[in-house]
C-alpha cells in the first residue's frame, strides 16, 4: 500500500505531466498561415481568413508545370460535386507560379473546367509561410480550421485517401 506521504508526492507530478501534454498538444495544432494571395480576378485575399461554416476544406498548392498537379486536381475535379455533397467540402487551389509562368494559371483552369477557388501565390509568400518545399501539396482542414491532415506529392489513388478522410472529418 503506498503511504499518504509519497501519494502527495507523486500527484503534483502527474498532475504536471498531464499539463505539459495537454499544453504541447494544445500548441502542436497547425493552422493555414496567414498570407496575401489573388484571385483570377485580381482580388487579394488572406489565406488566414479560410473558412467554411464548420466544414471541411481541402487546400491543394500546385504549379502549372506539375504534371502531378495538374492530374491531382483534374482526379478531384470529377469528384468535387459529389464531394461537396456529401461533406460540404470547399476546395482550394493556391497555384505557387512565378510571374514567369502566372499567366498560365487562368488558361489552364478555363481549359480544364475547375469549379473551385484558385488563387495565385505569385510572391510565394504562402509557400514560405507554410514552409512548402515541393508541390502538389496538399491540407485537409477540418471545420475549426485546424489542419488534421497534409501531404507533398501524388500518387494516384491519392484523392480516394484523401475521401476517406474527408467523410471522417466530415462527420
């Protein structure tokens, strides 16, 4: 049997472990940084205001020049109405080309027929506030605005990952 002197011991230490824990969790909660990008239309908008009413939102961070990209994108675009319907997801794509290559963003969206937001991060302000190394990039972001899952590159198969994810965080 423990003694009364030691179990007054023992609890400020448990009771401190369990905050340093709750504390780093607590902290360790990654969210979308807060950066200046452009609509099509030339609108600035701040990637720290992202919402969507407590749903989910999937941010894809991609180039013109990504093959990978552009196939990611194209998988999820024949996907996304029915996505939407069922999880109320919002999709949004940050397109990381320079002033090289940004005017091949909007052709490429028209050609292609994306229903979602696509901004341009032409100062890569973005990418470096989220320390992206490579693209396609992709977050999946639950309904508080926290990011609960994220991955660099694509495979295909890839968007079926990121549904299964999505119906759990949808619910």
């Amino acid at each position: 049997m423990i003694s009364k002197k030691i179990k007054l011991l023992i609890l400020p230490i448990i009771v401190g472990i369990v905050l340093v824990i709750s504390v780093s969790f607590i902290q360790s909660e990654k969210k979308i940084a807060s950066a200046n990008v452009k609509s099509l239309d030339g609108k600035i908008f701040n990637t720290g205001t992202i919402s969507n009413k407590r749903k989910p939102i999937i941010i894809c961070v991609w180039e013109t020049n990504c093959k990978p990209c552009i196939h990611q994108l194209d998988n999820i675009s024949e996907v996304y109405e029915q996505w939407q319907k069922e999880t109320g997801v919002k999709l949004i794509a940050i397109s990381i080309d320079d002033s090289r290559t940004i005017a091949n963003v909007s052709k490429t969206v028209k050609s292609k027929g994306w229903e979602y937001a696509v901004y341009t991060d032409v100062n890569q302000d973005f990418k470096r506030a989220m320390s992206i190394d490579f693209c396609p990039y992709t977050y999946l972001v639950d309904g508080n605005g926290s990011i609960i899952w994220e991955k660099g590159s694509y495979s295909e198969g890839d968007e079926d990952k990121l549904y299964e994810l999505l119906k759990k965080t949808a619910n």
